[in-house]
C-alpha cells in the first residue's frame, strides 16, 4: 500500500510540469458563460412564463450556470495536484492571486454605489468587517468567490489526502459525493430534511471532482460521465419545458447539474488533446478570467445599462441579449486589463516589497 501511494504521488507530480491549455479553454468559456447567465437571467426576468422564448431563456440560463460549477472544478485540478509546496507558501501566494484582487475590487464597488468616504481611515474597520461578512449587496456574485476562497483554506490537507489514496479509492469517494449530492437534492421534495446541507454547501465535492476529472478518471470513467452529462441535459430540458418547479431539481449541487459541468470539463479536456499552443484571445481571456469574473456585474449593470443605455430590449430579446453580452465581455476584459495592471500589480508589488523587508528583519 505504500509503495502504491508513493507511486500514485510521483505520477501526479509528473503530469504538472507542463501546461495544460485545456483549461485555458475552460477558463475563458467558463468566465464568457457568467457573463451569458446573467445577461439571460435578466432577460428571462422581462417575460412571462407562459411565453415560449421564457422557457428557451431559462434553458439557456441552466447551460450558462454550469459554468459555475466548472470553474469550481478548475481550481480543483489547477490546485490539488502534489506539489512541493508548504502551506505557508500556498497561503501566500493564494493571498495575493486571489483574497487581494477580491478585496479590492470590495472596496471599488463599494465605493462606486455609497462614495469615496469609505477610503478614509475612519472607515476601514467597518469595511474590514463588511468584508468578512460577505458577498456585498453590490456585488452579489461574489457568492462564487467566497466559496473558492473556503475550499482554499482546506487545500493544503486535501492534497495530503489525495497524495496517499490510488486512484480506485478516489473513485468511490465521487461515487459517495454524488450520491450525498443526490440525497441532498431529492430528500426535500419528500418532506425530509436534508443532513447534508452543510457538507454539501461547501462545494468541497466539485473542488475534488475536479481534481479527479483532470488526472484521476479512467477513459471508462470518461464515458460514464459523457453519458451522464447528455441524460442530465435531457431530463433538465423536459424539466424547464413541462414543469414551473424545476428549480428545484436544477440548482447548483444536484446531481444533473455536476454531470452536466463534467461533461463540459472532459468535453473540452478531450477536444483538446494534442494542443500545445493556445490562441491568443482565449489565453488573454483566459488570464484575466477571474479579473473578468469580479468586475463584469459592474460593468453590466454601470457601463452597459446605465452610460451606453444598452439592455436586452435593445433589438429585441435575443439581439439585446447579444449584444449586451457582447459589450460586457469586451469591456470587461478591458477593465480588468487597465485595474490589474494599474492598480492591482502596482500594490501587489508594494505590498510584497515592504512585508518582504519586514520578514528580513
């Protein structure tokens, strides 16, 4: 057995020296499709739910919210492979990759909604502690990013973990995380309420899955998944054109949604098999993914609907809707591209000089 853990630790180190532009793929898709879900979302708003292109909308809605899970599952493969790494040095590297930007970008939405008084010294301790509350009503999707910052603090122990169990083991933990996922799904409907709410509310189960779609599932296990994804896709489409509950059974964690975003995951994963170069738009897109993911809300709801006077009834619905998403996008891009390297880099790099020094001493 331990001979078999270390072999299954030096295989992993191995497939992680090089880079793998499938998830620059995934990143870039995954971050356009926020973008598409919310534009939707808002259109789906405007109708009723009698009407034809309502239901089509919310069909739509489901395919972009999968993106959601997927790039859960990105920081799963991207973080819990072995690496010689202490957790000090993960936490910090984390610290200024990930909790920095989102807390600046905190501060500016703040800012931008109840003014600039909230720079003055007197306020930063209510804003230290609006931020460890939450996602700032400004700045709901922030959701998403408090989640992956949890799943970071756990990190460091799971790839202990995941270091010392061969692939079969691993196996049957997603076996059991669907079927929790499940029972935490489909126990309501019964009346029953669900002990696993906790557990499953973590999103520790994606985060792992993840890990095990990019380098621990057999091509059998590829295909079960494949199949699972296009039968989730098809219950999910009866679901949303024959029933008004279907929330129910399509939210995030239930089970038809996961096979849906591990369909996407290796569908990508094997499309891309043999890439050695990415193309220039997708690796840009790509780089500022999470740029991207943290500033599009404002650009939507400031820059699109209220400077350019844009929403999804300019056009009709569907070219509305396009062409909302397609000026999110853009000019999201663009301001993650001016913030980072102005304002994010700029006090990144400070920062680090002056705790740096301070560690020396």
């Amino acid at each position: 057995m331990t001979q078999e853990c270390t072999d299954v630790q030096n295989r992993r180190t191995q497939q992680h020296t090089g880079r793998r532009p499938y998830l620059d793929y995934l990143r870039a898709g995954a971050a356009l499709s926020v973008i598409c879900g919310h534009v939707v979302a808002l259109a789906a708003s405007m109708l009723p739910q009698e009407e034809l292109s309502y239901r089509i909308l919310e069909l739509f809605r489901f395919v972009f919210t999968v993106s959601n899970v997927v790039f859960l599952m990105i920081s799963g493969a991207l973080l819990l492979p072995v690496r010689g790494e202490s957790a000090v040095t993960f936490y910090r590297k984390r610290f200024f990759r990930v909790v920095f930007p989102m807390v600046i970008y905190y501060i500016l939405y703040v800012c931008a909604k109840e003014g600039l008084v909230w720079l003055c010294p007197d306020h930063w301790l209510p804003m230290a502690k609006r931020i460890l509350s939450g996602p700032p009503e400004e700045a709901p999707h922030f959701w998403l990013i408090y989640v992956i910052l949890g799943l970071y603090v756990l990190t460091p122990f799971l790839r202990w973990i995941l270091a010392h169990i061969p692939d079969s083991v691993f196996a049957g933990v997603m076996a059991v995380i669907f079927f929790i996922c499940g029972l935490d799904t489909y126990l309501p409907l019964f009346g029953v309420p669900s002990p696993f709410s906790a557990i499953v509310g973590s999103f520790a189960g994606v985060f792992l899955m993840g890990h095990y779609l990019a380098d621990r599932c057999s091509r059998r296990g590829e295909q079960v998944f494949f199949l699972g994804g296009a039968v989730s896709f098809a219950i999910s489409f009866a679901l949303i054109f024959t029933t008004n509950d279907y929330y129910d059974y399509l939210f995030l964690n239930a089970p038809t949604m996961m096979l849906c975003a591990a369909a996407v995951f290796l569908g990508v994963k094997r499309l891309c098999e043999g890439c050695r170069r990415t193309p220039r738009p997708v690796a840009l897109f790509g780089r500022y993914s999470y740029s991207v993911l943290l500033i599009h809300w404002g650009v939507m709801h400031v820059a699109v609907k209220q400077i350019l006077r844009v929403d999804v009834l300019s056009g009709g619905i569907w070219g509305g809707c396009f062409l909302m998403i397609a000026l999110t996008a853009v000019l999201s891009l663009a301001g993650a591209m001016v913030l980072d390297q102005l304002l994010i880099l700029p006090l990144q790099r400070g920062i680090s000089w002056v705790t740096g020094r301070c560690f020396r001493r």
